[in-house]
C-alpha cells in the first residue's frame, strides 16, 4: 500500500467517525446523536412536520422528547426538527469540506511531510462532555 492510499483510509476513517459519532448543534445549542438511528428518527419528524404544515397529517405528537447527548430531554418542537435538520447539513458539510482538503492537499504533496497531520487539521466541532 503506498503512502498516498494510506493517507487517504486514514482521512476517510476519520471523516465517517466524526459524520457517525461526533454529534451536531442545534442553534438553540443541543447536541444530539449523528448515527444512523437517529437520523432516521429525525428524517421520520421532519416528514411528520412537512404533512403536518401543507394539512395533510397530524402535527408532532405532544410530549415527545429527544434525549441530548449531555443526557437533557429537549421536547420536540417543529423548530428543534428544523434545526435538527440545519445542524446535521452544516455538521456534514464542514466535516466532508474538511476531508476533501486533506484529500486534496495529499495528491498534490510529493511526500507525507507536506500534508498537514490528520488529527492536527481544523476539524468542525465534536460533542465532547463536560
């Protein structure tokens, strides 16, 4: 395996960590769950909120709560969908941005030094605890 085909596993490793573990903000500033569980429960809402709005289903049911991963319950609100949805585009965005640099700084580096460290790159944020 060259360095170059190494390099890039281990940014693809990194990237589907972050897309799969590391969480996403909302704007109200809860971080939630980003695997693929949860967002399926946060596409089913967003379908519950897109009929509810055009009359062609009922709305989000009353009580319903997503557990934060600082352990909060954040009842669920069309808005909190709607931000749920916005910090899970931004959230993927940033991240994959992020690893088409490396990708990018990598194919046009003549040897491993020139590239910058994978954990030293400017990631987008991660929920961390505390």
């Amino acid at each position: 395996m060259s360095w170059k085909d190494e390099f890039k596993s281990r940014i693809i490793a990194e990237r589907d960590w972050r897309l799969m573990e590391g969480g996403f903000p909302t704007l109200s500033g809860h971080w939630f769950a980003s695997d693929l569980v949860t967002r399926s429960r946060i596409s089913g809402l967003s379908l519950i909120v897109l009929m509810a709005g055009v009359g062609a289903g009922p709305a989000l049911p009353d009580g319903l709560t997503f557990r934060s991963m600082a352990g909060e319950d954040v009842e669920i609100t069309t808005s909190i969908v709607v931000q749920m949805l916005y910090g899970i585009a931004k959230q993927e965005a940033a991240i994959w941005q992020t690893a088409q640099a490396l990708l990018d700084a990598m194919q046009a580096a003549e040897n491993p030094e020139d590239i910058p460290p994978i954990t030293g790159t400017s990631w987008p944020a991660i929920y961390t605890a505390g």
